[in-house]
C-alpha cells in the first residue's frame, strides 16, 4: 500500500507546559517546556540556551551517537536521550510539539516516559486542520546487526503493534518479552517502565563520569556481579545514600519493579521512542530482538529513506484502459478551462481527500512549436498547471453548481521538476489534501508522474470564486 493520507486529524498539544529535572548523563539542572505547533511541523527540540535558538528535528538522519541513548545532531548542536521524551509523545498519539530545552538533555525524571506523559495530559490535546500521513506496509522489511545478534522488523499488520524480545545472558535478568498491541495502551502498560543498567555498567559510568545525573529513583540496576566494598562505597557516594543493599530479586534497593518483565518494556519504550525519527507514522507490526538504540536507529533510517524514496516514486497503480470516473467532456462540464488550456483528459480517482487524473501529451500540443523548436519540451509551467486543475476537480467536487465557478491560484510552495516531458508521454496526476477545504480554498500536495517516474512536484493553494 505504501503512503496513504488518512481521515485521521494531525493533533497538537492545547497549551504549553514545562518540567524540570536533571539531565541522567549530564547532571545538570534542566527544564523542558512542550509547545504547540502547527500542522506538519512535527516533533523537534529547540535549545533556548544557545544563540539562535537552533532547532533540532527528530529525524533519523541526525543521529550521531546510541551509546548510551539516542543523540541527535545538527549543524554542531546535540540532544541526548532522545527517546523518552519522544515514546512519551507517540503514545500519546500526537504529531507536532516543540521540545524546548535550556540544556542538551531532557530531565531523566524516574527513568521512564510517566512524567512527560503527564505533562501532555496537563496540556491537553487537540486536533489541528491537517490530516496525517502514514506508511502502510505491505512487505516484511528488517535490519539485522550481526555483531549484536540484534534485529528489528516490521511486517503488515492492521494497526501499530511493537513486541520486544530481549535476551540479557544474565542470571538477574534472562529472557523477557513486552508487546504492546495498541498505541492507546501505552500510558498504563508502558509508560512507567524505567530505564535500567547492570552494576558493571555502572561501574564503568562513575569511573568516566557518565552519569551525573543518576540515583536509584531512575535507574533499576541489575546486580550481575559481586558487590565489592569499594564499589558499594562509590555507589553510596554517586547515589547519594547512607546505605545500599542489594534485594532478593537482584536488584539494588530503593524501588520496587513496576513490572515483572519491566526492562522488556523499558527496551519497547525505547523501539516506540527510536522510531518515532521516522517521522511518518507506520501501520505495521514491530518486532524487535534484542533491540538496543543502535540497531533501532539504523532501522529508523532504512524505513525513513525507504518511505522518502516511495513518497517521490509512488506512482498511482491506474489502469488506463478503464473506464474513467470522468472523461473530458464531464471534466469540462465542471472546470471552466477550455482548449488548448484544458491540461487534463480523464480523471480516474476522486474522494474528499485526494484526485487522480491522467493527460496524454502529444506532438499536437500547441506549446511544443516554440518550446523548442527540435527539442520539444513540455513547459513545467504547464506541468504544474495541470496539477492545479487535477486539484480544482478536487475542490469544485464540493459544491453542488461547479459550472458557476472560477478557480484562482493563491501559491505554490516548494515546486521541484525532476524529469523532462516529451511528446508521447503519458501524465498522471495525484493532488491529496494537506488541510480540510474551508471557504473554497484548497490547499494540497500535488504529484506528476511520467513513465513511471516523477517529473514535477508542488505544494499548492488555490480558491474557487462564483462567477457574479
């Protein structure tokens, strides 16, 4: 199926809100402020702290660093431990907030996604004029690390499901697996999973000084090796405790498992938080081996460049030998273009969000004696012209006396030709909603194809107006 626009709203978040914590591998003091933002911009972080205020998109492409959580970025300016906050957003089920932070880090808060979770429902959710996109999958795709033994992949499935399957080689913790089967059971079944590590892990950490910003309130650490004197006496220092035991099941005390299988789900927490740098949501089934932020952000990079590639070369499957929805006389009984500047020959697909039509460019086309003469070449002009009018069928669906309406272009926004048009070429044109049509006016993105490539794309805005 590939990229579909769905019926469903892009949602915002109503109003800003602010936490403040500390930073995990940082320790310093931070404070990160959620911000509404409109209809497409996404999720991305902004450094208050910095001059200029740079933004930083949560893009797979930014990432730089998984050792110890996912670091983003851009142009020389970093975020660190990415995930939670952005596992927080996408159970959350919303697509575009800004994440202002005055440091390089969002707090760590207890170590899991509960708090940011909370802040969302403070500031309340809201749909925005825009319907979002998704990335339907049809093929199992993967992403293997032979080095890890690590793999994640996703194959079709009705709806986004995540199950992570981990396997930690260790007494304390052995095999354990968490699945979430809907992004709606997020809040009570994974949120509050909290990150974890294993004593000699942090050993490692305190000696580099990797982890200033950790206490046993948000980290679960598995005691995987003997306890020495000189180790308690350094965790007692770094810990800020008087005394530190280690419990029955383990683990350090201090807390108590939300979960049985509560590092399972903190590792699916991390998938949900990884892959949200795709950027387009997935209907598709996630599982993930021994999954860690490395090999989850190699496949947020696979799936990011696969959906690009498909966005630009996804070429409406029509068969032009079928009976069309609308044949040149029906389109001319409702757009008032009339030859030779009536660019389109048939239409094919029409719904509230989306238009298909096709045109055949032939030797016969007026334009082609003078552009150019011995090289004829189809004006992108003309091209995106008739990606306007595909849209003005689109629109002028809507009213129930097309004929008594003109359509007027209001803007065009990021136009890009990409392959040349020749004369017997066959064009196929997809315009598909951004936002809802209000007061005639129709703003959409449009697509032209040829030979099954793409030869022009736009972002376009126009307005019916009735004839007086």
């Amino acid at each position: 199926m590939g990229i579909v626009n769905t019926e469903i709203k892009q949602k915002t978040i109503k109003k800003a809100v602010s936490l403040v914590g500390v930073g995990l591998h940082t320790g310093k003091n931070v404070t990160l402020t959620f911000k509404p933002a409109t209809a497409n911009t996404g999720l991305a972080f902004k450094r208050i702290d910095l001059e200029g205020m740079p933004i930083i998109e949560a893009d797979a492409s930014y990432v730089t660093n998984t050792q110890r959580g996912t670091c983003l970025e851009k142009n020389g300016v970093t975020i660190q431990t990415s995930e939670h906050v952005l596992a927080a957003l996408v159970g959350m089920d919303v697509d575009n907030v800004i994440l202002e932070l005055n440091a390089s880090e969002p707090p760590i808060m207890d170590g899991s996604s509960k708090f940011f979770v909370k802040a969302i429902e403070d500031a309340g959710v809201v749909e925005l004029d825009a319907f979002r996109e998704e990335y339907i999958v049809s093929d199992v795709i993967s992403y293997n690390d032979e080095e890890s033994g690590s793999e994640i992949l996703v194959m079709p499935c009705k709806e986004y499901q995540i199950t992570a399957m981990v396997d930690f080689g260790t007494k304390v913790l052995g095999t354990q697996n968490a699945t979430l089967n809907k992004i709606s059971d997020f809040k009570k079944d994974i949120s509050n999973a909290r990150t974890f590590s294993f004593l000699h892990e942090i050993e490692m950490l305190l000696e580099h000084g990797l982890i200033k910003g950790g206490d046993l309130n948000n980290a679960i650490v598995y005691v995987d090796k003997a306890l020495s004197p000189e180790t308690l006496e350094k965790l007692k220092i770094a810990f800020k405790k008087e005394s530190i035991a280690i419990k029955p099941n383990g683990i350090l005390d201090n807390l108590t498992l939300h979960h049985p299988n509560e590092a399972a789900r903190h590792k699916l927490l991390d998938v949900l938080g990884d892959l949200a740098l795709i950027g387009t949501h997935i209907r598709g089934k996630v599982i993930a081996t021994k999954p860690g932020h490395f090999v989850n952000t190699q496949f947020a990079k696979k799936m990011s460049k696969i959906i690009k590639n498909e966005r630009r070369n996804n070429v409406p499957n029509i068969d032009l030998n079928q009976t069309p929805l609308m044949d040149v006389n029906q389109i001319m009984a409702m757009l008032p273009h009339r030859q030779p500047f009536l660019l389109i020959d048939k239409v094919f697909e029409l719904t509230e969000n989306y238009v298909t039509a096709m045109k055949n460019v032939t030797m016969n086309e007026s334009f082609f004696a003078g552009h150019f003469p011995g090289a004829p070449v189809m004006p992108g002009v003309l091209i995106v012209e008739a990606m306007a009018q595909t849209g003005g069928v689109l629109v002028l669906n809507t009213v129930p006396d097309p004929e008594n309406y003109l359509t007027f272009f209001m803007k065009m926004d990021n136009v890009k030709f990409k392959q040349k048009v020749v004369p017997g070429d066959t064009l196929i044109f997809k315009c598909s909603l951004i936002t809802p049509i209000r007061r005639g006016i129709c703003h959409m993105q449009g697509y032209a194809y040829a030979n099954g490539k793409l030869c022009a794309e736009a972002e376009l805005m126009a307005q019916i107006s009735k004839v007086k």
